[in-house]
C-alpha cells in the first residue's frame, strides 16, 4: 500500500455535511492518502507517518469539482453559430444537427483524442469527474461508439439517443422513438449508466412530455438511471416528469412555474436540480433563480454541460462565479453544488465530500480561501491534485 | 542580432488597421522576430531564414492584450467584502480604505513579490503589457515607494493618489487636494508615466469635477498623461472634464448621458473611452453599452482594473466574454479593444498591433480561431509566447 500525507494545507473544505451553507471547513488539518482513497482526517500535529509528504504551502484543498451534466464527444466547430447568437439570433436547438454530421464522419482515434484533450483540460481547472453523454451521433452504431469511447475516460456515461430528433426522422418522429427505445437503447445499455432525453416542447427538434415518458421508461427497464433536460427554452413538463419517474437529476431548470419548485423541494432526497448557468450564459437566456430553490429545499448541482453549442466551456470555477453573479448562490452554496450536489446527481457518496473512505480527489486553489473561485473570476487557480506530480508543481 | 521565425500560425491577427471590426488576420502567414520587434510579416511560403524556429503547430497568434487599467500594488484580502456585495451591499469605493491600511504595512519586498506573481499570472492568461496604478499609499512616501515598486515591472506607471480622500483627510479635502498637487505629486512624478483621479460625485469619498480639474491640471504641468476615473457610479462631470482635458483615456464610462457620448466621439482621436466589465459583474452595475458608443464612433479600449475591491480578475479573455455577452460588442470589436484600442489609450503605437518594427508581444491562442476567445468563457487558452520557452511549451 503506497500512503502519502498531505500537509500545509491553508483551509481544508470537506463538504462533508448535508448543509449547503456549511462546508466542512477545517483548519491546521492534514489527510492521509491511501492507494488513491482517504485514509485518515485530522490535525496536521496529529499527522501518522506516510510513505511520501506533499506540502501544498497554506493553499487551499477542496474535493475536486463534479461536472456531472457534459456533451464531450464530438468533433467540429460551432464557434460562428456563437457570434450569430450573441449578436441576437435565438437558440432553438437545432445547430445540433451541425455537430451530428460532423461527429458521425470523425475516426473512433479522432474521437477519442479530442475527448482526451476536453478531459485534460478539465482536469486543469479542478474537475475529477465528469458525467459524458452521447447525442451526436443519432445512430445505432454512432451512439454505441460514442459511449464506448466515453467509458474510456469515466464511469458516468449517459445515452442520449434522444438529444434530438435527426433530419431523416423529422417526417417520422414515431419511428425515431421506436429505434432509441429498441435496437439503440439495446446497443448503448452495455457502457452507459444512465439514459436522459431533451424534453422541451418549445423546441420542434426535442422531445415531448409523452415521448419522454416513454424513452425513459425504456431506459429503466434496461437498467439505466434517469437523467431529463428539462424546461430549458420555456416553461414545460419536463421537471414534473423527471420527479413522478425519480430521475437522479434534472437539468436546465431555466423557467420554473411554482408547481415545478414544489415538486422538486418534495423529492429532494432523490432528484438534484442541475442548473448550467454556462448555458444561460452563452444563449443569453433568463439565469435559474437559485435563491428560489434553495429557500425551498431543493437539492441543487452545478455543471458546466461543456458541448460545442450553447457552452463551451469545461471551467468549473467559472460556473461558480456566474451562479453567484447570476444566480443568487452564496459562494458556499454555489461550491457545495459543484462538489457535493453534483455527486448526488450521480447517487455517488464516495466523490465530492473528503471523508475517510472516500476517494481521494482532491483540488487545490492558489488562494487563501474558496471564496476566491467566485472573488476570482476567469483566474484558472483551481486544479486538480496529482499526488505523483505534486511535489514537482507546488514547488514552482 | 538573435532571430527566430514562428511558424505554423493556423491564424495571425494583425489589429493593423484602425476599424474596429476589422483585424488584419492573415492565413499562411509567418513572422520573423529580430531582438525583440518584429523584422518581418508576410506568407510562410516566402519566410527568411533565421537563427532559430517555432512551429506553433496551428495555434492562433494575436498581439498582446495591453491591460491599460490596473491596480496591482496592494497587500492584504477583501474577499469578505466582494460576498457582501454579492448578497446585496452596494458598493461606494469605502472599501479601499481596507487595502490602504493593509498596503502601507507591507514590506517593499512583500509588495513586490505580491505584484510580480500577479503579473505572472497575467502573462499566463495573454497579457503582455499592464498599466500599474497607485492609490493605496495615499502618503507622500507611500505613494512614491508604489509607483516605484511598479515600475520595476512597466513603463506604464500611473499616480493615483486621487483615489479617494483618505479617513485622515475626510474633514479637510482642501488640505488633501493640496498634497496631492504639491509634495506627493513632486514625490511620485519621476516614477510615473501619468495621473489620475477618481471623479465621481455619487461617492463621498471620491474627487468632484472642480477637484478632479486642479488635480489633473497639476499632473499635466508636471509632464504626466491624463487619465480619469469617471461616470462609474452615477452620470457625472468626469467624462466631459477628461475630454476637455484631452485625456488620453476615461475609464469605466459606466453612465453616460447623450452629451458625453457625443464629447467622445468628437474627441475620438485624442480620449479613449475604457470600458471595464469585469467591476460592473462584481460590483453588479448595469453594463457600459459598447455598441452605443461604437455606432457613434468613440475609441474603446477594454481592461481588467485588477484590483482587490472592485475585480480581482487579472483575465483578459474573461474581460472580452463578457463584453461581447454583456456590452454589445462583437468578437472583432472586443478582441481590437483589448490590444490596439487600449495601446491607444496609453498613446502607444508599438504594441496592441503586429506590424513589422513593432514590439514582438506575441500572444497565442489554443484554438483554431480568435472567436474561441468569446466562445470558450473561462477557459485558459490565451498565454503570452515566451520565444524562449516556446519550443518546450509547445511540444507538450
């Protein structure tokens, strides 16, 4: 067993509680590193021996960012689809089309090196996790490859046959469902975890309330966790949807009536809000009210949904200074759901809190104290820990 | 003479012209660097032989982002202050009395090794050159011992001891505007390129307009550049003062009323109006309304104003995401802004533009094109091109 001490730490955030506004922080700690896996919290005078010593020089350790709502295997560029849209054009999901047909003609090698990189740079800003989805392939077969490159890079991988609906269906949206449900659902369930669908009736490319329903109930019958894009583009079904078939998550939350908030804060032991305040961001839409919700008791997670069209961005802390800008997060709040909230969206317990047991993600902040990731904004101080490198980088 | 020609540029954006909207980018193009200037522009195909060679394997290069509004001489943390303002506590510039006490404690060392990794840090987020105020000294020796620890790190140096009134001074402003213009301006003017003053009648501890006139008047007849704070808070005199001045740059221009857009458009050649986004997303102000302003034919130039109460944000690709989400500009237009439009609001011609006989401050971009600035938020894909690092970096 190879164990190493992490000392030096200025603030340890353990979000190790179920408060959003208490984050677990402790002082003059240290924790012990076990074959990848805490070993062992407490007062850095009280430290046991280790096989290996990393002094993070008073920086701050939080655990390491949850993106738990990402769009990463793709191939293309939308940049000009971007600057149209800043200067005024809406957004009605249908630039996906682009990024399909751009997708289906890349190598598995291209795929997989693009997915690679998108990781690594998350990596660079803080992220140890990320939830993958598929969506740009819209095949049988391009859906099936897409996830088995994904479960390459992470455990968290979503089949999303039902992003939307591909041009050759347009005229025979029955008939796209009868396929995501059968020979696609059959051939992704093998490397996914989780199924989710685009329901939004504002959009003539996603997917309706009763399409949903039936994609997803599809998806557990296979076995598969539920996962609904929901209430994006205008008020809609989706969020009741997602409770009434205890989704781990639904994601988006952009317009709530008051019948969706109250739904969400009653089964908030079982279905996460995710808000993208990226998305909101890069599409120039309303931001989720967050203050809302969490006066209301709902479980929220923050995510960047990193994708090609309406947010490219893999910045974790980005995400949270834009839900405290925008959103009405306190920072607490705001790092509790990138951390803690994401991984409940994943039904995981063993990431986004640093407890004994737990697995040792751990990121560092250049900075005094967290609530640098919202004082900071566009700085890249966070980053994930790699215990081998450390030593090398924090002497820099 | 050492030269070395960079190679492989996917897109060189020149700003080599005076449109806003248009930025000089060449395909195929190389650049051939001599002793630190550039020697020589034109296509790959045609590059003269040099010493050395640098593939940058398709990146983008773009001049360096000219930060031309900070204030990076400070010791001491206002994080708890920035979370009050984001819970709702409207800011009025009382809070950089907290960095004042904090600077004057701080050893030069201390100040210097705080203000050089802050440039560092902008180095790696693109920027290549920074204007540095003072303002937290606020004595006649602390003032100097600022300006003189900045320009240790750039030419760009400007007095600021018309921050705000300092406490000991709040029941004699006559007897503080007479320090200002005498002893502790004959005591930081062989350290500084310009002056400036923090006009703005909404805040009590700030400069009025007649204020602001003796003390930009005083500077002048010491040989110092103008540059003006104003229209920050509330409309006010600070723009049509800057303007009748001819300042070199007005910065923040947060209200304007008509008549101001009307001075600076007919002062376009001489007063560059500085938008700052960054404050107005941390401080929660509306946002400058840069495509008033362009259609009406001012000069923009767009800055951080790095600073620990208003943004501690040292990114200049966050500054331009969010002028182009939040303030009308198109890519083009904030990307001019960043380099050639605020090399003019510190009246340089030999940076903010790639132009053989300029400086050779290069800055690349991991993207296939300048938009990814705008269309990738938060994401670090901007460095400064170390020459000499330059090979190594880009192998990885």
């Amino acid at each position: 067993m190879n164990s190493t001490v992490v000392t030096g730490i200025g603030e340890l955030v353990t979000c190790d509680g179920t408060d959003p506004d208490l984050l677990g922080i402790r002082s003059n700690a240290a924790l012990v590193v076990e074959d990848g896996m805490i070993g062992w919290i407490g007062l850095a005078a009280d430290a046991p021996a280790a096989d290996t010593r990393i002094d993070v020089a008073g920086r701050v350790i939080i655990p390491g960012f949850v993106d738990s709502h990402s769009h990463l295997v793709f191939a293309g560029d939308r940049s000009a689809e971007f600057v149209a849209r800043m200067t005024g054009q809406p957004y009605d999901g249908g630039g996906i089309g682009v990024t399909v047909a751009s997708t289906r003609t890349a190598t598995d090698d291209e795929l997989a090196r693009l997915l690679g990189s998108r990781i690594d740079e998350m990596r660079a800003l803080g992220t140890t996790t990320v939830e993958i989805k598929s969506g740009y392939g819209l095949t049988v077969a391009d859906e099936a490859r897409a996830l088995q490159i994904a479960r390459q890079f992470s455990t968290e991988t979503t089949f999303l046959g039902a992003h939307v609906i591909p041009a050759e269906y347009l005229h025979d949206r029955p008939g796209y469902v009868d396929l995501v449900t059968g020979p696609m659902l059959q051939a992704a369930a093998p490397y996914a975890r989780w199924i989710d669908v685009f329901c939004e009736p504002h959009s003539p490319h996603a997917f309706g309330a009763d399409e949903a329903r039936q994609i997803l109930k599809a998806g557990a019958a296979a076995g598969l966790g539920l996962r609904v894009h929901a209430n994006q583009l205008g008020p809609g079904p989706g969020v009741q949807l997602a409770v009434e078939l205890g989704a781990a998550s639904v994601d988006h939350c952009t317009y709530l009536e008051d019948a969706d908030v109250d739904a969400l804060a009653a089964a908030a032991e079982t279905t996460v809000a995710t808000l993208l305040p990226g998305v909101e961001f890069c599409t120039r839409s309303p931001y989720s009210d967050a203050a809302r919700l969490l006066a209301a008791g709902v479980s929220l997670a923050l995510a960047t949904d990193c994708n090609p069209g309406t947010c490219y961005s893999s910045s974790m802390p980005w995400v949270i200074s834009l839900a405290v800008r925008e959103m009405g997060f306190t920072p607490a709040q705001a790092l509790f759901a990138a951390t803690a909230g994401s991984a409940k969206s994943l039904r995981r317990t063993d990431i986004g809190r640093l407890v004994p047991g737990n697995r040792a993600d751990l990121t560092v902040l250049d900075a005094p104290s967290y609530l640098h990731l919202a004082y900071r904004p566009g700085v890249p101080i966070a980053r994930a820990l790699s215990l081998t490198a450390a030593a090398e980088m924090l002497a820099e």
